[in-house]
C-alpha cells in the first residue's frame, strides 16, 4: 500500500482487461488515476468500481492529437500534475501477411504505434512542471520472438521497444524513465474474434518455464513498479513477464489439461 503515493497517471486502454487492473492496483497504492479509453460505458462503470475520488475515466482516441491534448489538460486541471503515463491501448489483427489488407496494416500501426508516439509526446510537458516521470509502454512476448499470423501487431510491438529506447535517452535529463513492459498474457477479449480454429492455448504455452499466460495481476504487478520510484535507476529497458517463454523451450515439457 502507498506505493505511488500522491502520482497522477493516465493509463490507456483501462476500460477493461489490463489497464483497468492496473487502474485498479493502481489506485490501490495511493495514485489517482485517469482511465482513459473509446469504450466509454465500460470505462465509467470500471472508474466507478474503483471509486473514492481517485479514479475518473475520461474518452481518449490514443490515434487523435486534440484527443491527447485534453486528456492531459484535464489530469493537471483535476489532480494538479502528471507524473505517469501506461501507453496500454492496443488492438490485434490476426491475419497471413499475404491476407492483410493495408487498411487492416494501418489501423493497427495507427493505434498500437502512432497512438504510444503521441502519448510521449503530451506528457513530457506536464511531467516536466511535474519535475520527472514515469512512462510504462505495454508491449508483448510478441515484440520479442516472431508469431505467425501476427505480422502487424508485432511489428508495431517491436517498434514500441525502439521507441522506448529513443524517448528514454531524449527524456532521461528531464527525470522522467521510459521502460516496456512484455507480457505473454492479458485479457481474453483481445484475440477472441481472431481465435481461429486448431489453435490449442494448452499447447501454445506448454514448453514455457512455468507453463501457462500471465495473469493480469501478474502483469499490473511490474506495471506498477516501473511506475514507483522503486524502479528509481530502471529506463530504457524492456520487462518480461513471460513465465520464462523468451529464457527458451523445455523439450520434455508435456500439455498439462
Ligand atoms: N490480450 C493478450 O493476450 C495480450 C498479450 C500480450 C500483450 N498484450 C497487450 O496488453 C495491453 C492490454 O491489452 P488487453 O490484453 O487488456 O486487451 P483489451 O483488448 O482488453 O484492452 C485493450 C484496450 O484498449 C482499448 N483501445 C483500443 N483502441 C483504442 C484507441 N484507439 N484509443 C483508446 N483505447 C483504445 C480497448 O477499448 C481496450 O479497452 C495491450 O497493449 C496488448 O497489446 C495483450
């Protein structure tokens, strides 16, 4: 308890699944927290559940500048500054590189890439009168290693580890970190439309160290590290939480059902 302690954050993505975990565990520790999202109904009622003042939902397209502009404006108005900033929004599309439309390309480059660059972008002036920070970009096992079917989304997830590198050296003198998180987990909403058939998630996680996805809590855990200042001398890194899938596989492992 207490250990973000008088920190504002803005956590994208926080109307359900991770972010709003996050959110959740967040506010727990002692930060206010803007939940911010496009899935309006489910924000307000998830900023509600978290209550006591310290958590307010507030609409942001992460694709849209004017979207970024107020939703940092309103942090600073309703709790004073801005000391940390989980760029957690994301969307998946789930195609053969050969099917992907450019369209389908784009969207995803727009939300997962484009979306992170502007949330850096907005924040490093509030977190400068703040006097530092703390930016948390949510990434994947897929910015690691190669998935098939995952072309887009893990393209954008890699670039997001190069961005945080860049924004982490710029941004270093101005205290405020950069760090990315790599989780193999996090809500089931996400890939449910593109759960194709013959995929076997026993399997999938079977020759990890400990074999299964993280949890969201598991994941919310390192988030709210990277936000404290126990991760003081952290920035420019990446954090697994990947129950050891990048450390390699385990031959003998065997699908337990
Ligand atoms: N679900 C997984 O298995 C998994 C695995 C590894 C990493 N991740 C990453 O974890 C993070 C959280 O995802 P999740 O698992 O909670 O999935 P999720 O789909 O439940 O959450 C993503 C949230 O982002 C929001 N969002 C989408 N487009 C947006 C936009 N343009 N503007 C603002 N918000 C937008 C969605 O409405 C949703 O609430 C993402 O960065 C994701 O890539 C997820």
């Amino acid at each position: 308890m207490g250990r973000l302690a008088g920190k504002v954050a803005i956590i994208t993505g926080a109307a359900r699944g991770t972010g709003e975990e996050t959110a959740r565990r967040f506010a727990a520790e002692g930060a206010s927290v803007v939940l911010a999202d496009v899935l309006d109904a489910l924000g307000e009622s998830a900023a509600a559940r978290i209550g006591g003042g310290a958590a307010v939902y507030r609409r942001l397209d992460v694709t849209r500048e004017q979207d970024w502009a107020e939703v940092v404006a309103f942090a600073e108005a309703r709790f004073g500054r801005l000391d940390v900033l989980v760029n957690n929004a994301a969307i998946l599309h789930m195609a053969p590189i050969e099917t992907t439309r450019l369209e389908d390309w784009h969207r995803v480059v727009e939300v997962n890439q484009t979306g992170p660059f502007l949330g850096i972008r907005a924040a490093i002036d509030p977190m400068r009168r703040a006097g530092g920070g703390s930016i948390v970009n949510i990434a994947s096992l897929d910015a690691m290693v190669g998935l098939d079917r995952f072309g887009a989304y893990a393209a954008t997830k890699w670039a997001m580890r190069g961005l945080t590198r860049c924004a982490a050296l710029e941004l270093g003198e101005l205290g405020i970190r950069v760090n990315t998180v790599c989780p193999a987990g996090g809500s089931d909403e996400m890939a449910a439309p593109f759960r194709p058939p013959g995929v076997d998630p026993v399997a999938y996680v079977a020759g990890r160290a400990i074999p299964r996805r993280a949890s969201l809590a598991e994941i919310a855990a390192m988030i709210v590290f990277l936000a404290s200042d126990e991760s003081s001398f952290c920035t420019g890194a990446d954090f697994p939480v990947d129950g050891g899938a990048t450390a390699g596989t385990v031959l003998a492992a065997k699908p337990k059902r």
